[in-house]
C-alpha cells in the first residue's frame, strides 16, 4: 500500500537515510551473532577497536543536483555508502578470514536495497561504483554505494 507524502515530507531527504536503514534491518533480523545497522552519527564517537561487528554502516555521502527544465524544481543525485564491516583475525596477516565474512553480509545488504524505491524518491535505488574494500588490525570494511534521486519542489506561496 502506497502512502502520499506532503510536499514537506517529499522535500524532506534527509527521511531517505532512515529508510535504507529500515530495510537493512528487516534484511537482517534473526542473524547469529546479530548484525548492527549503525549510521555515521552512531559512529561518530566510536574507536575502531571498540566497535561493534558484525555491521552493517550507512553513510550519506551528500547530494548533487541534477539538469532540470523546470526552474521550481531541484533535482537531485543522492550518494550513500552501505559499508559490511566485520572481524575476524583467524588470519590476520592476510585478512582472508575477515574478507570471507563480510562478502555475504555485504550481499545481502545488496539483496534488500537493489530495486527499492524508497518514499519520495523518483526511481528505485541504482548501485553505482564504489571504492574498494579495505582491511586493517583484523577488521575489514567492504563498501557498496547506491543512488537515490528526490526532486525538491519550490512551495508555492
């Protein structure tokens, strides 16, 4: 069931955010050992060593805007970064282990957002390129990004 959102609510993108992170939880639910879903803000004040892992980290990486005819109309590209993060130094050395555990908690990360559309967007999510996975003291962290694309309508007076 579809629900119409206000003009304030559409204009809202920071909502978008919170959506990903809802549909990664519900992507998540009932793992063993249980899976976090953290955005930046819950990581902001956390050290690396302190952590928790397995996660799941939702990062916006801000807005572009986009060619739009209509000059009451801002079209734009929103970029997040959905980040596996695990531990694991079974083979610290060479981070083999950690790297084996976050492919499939970064697929199925992948599985929930691919060809969802989130409220007040206007097309499904679009996985974009992203940077490579990077390992560290037994922890590894493997990004995918995706795109969102909301239009901000000028209210009228």
């Amino acid at each position: 069931m579809s629900t119409l959102l206000t003009l304030e609510e559409v204009n809202d993108f920071s909502r978008l955010e919170a959506a990903i992170v809802d549909l990664l939880k519900a992507a998540v639910a009932g793992l063993t050992p249980a899976v976090q879903v953290l955005t930046a803000a819950d990581l902001a004040s956390v050290k690396e060593a302190a952590q928790y892992t397995p996660a799941l980290h939702v990062i916006s990486d801000g807005f572009t805007p986009q060619s739009e005819a209509d000059p009451r109309l801002l079209r734009l590209a929103h970029r997040f970064y959905v980040i596996a993060a695990v531990r694991n130094v079974a083979t610290q050395k060479s981070g083999r282990a950690a790297r084996r555990d976050a492919g499939p908690l970064l697929a199925r990360a992948m599985a929930a957002l691919l060809g969802e559309k989130l409220p007040g967007t206007t097309r499904p999510l679009a996985a974009m390129r992203a940077p490579g996975g990077e390992y560290r003291a037994g922890f590894f962290y493997l990004p995918s990004a995706w795109q969102a694309e909301t239009v901000f309508r000028k209210p009228q007076s």
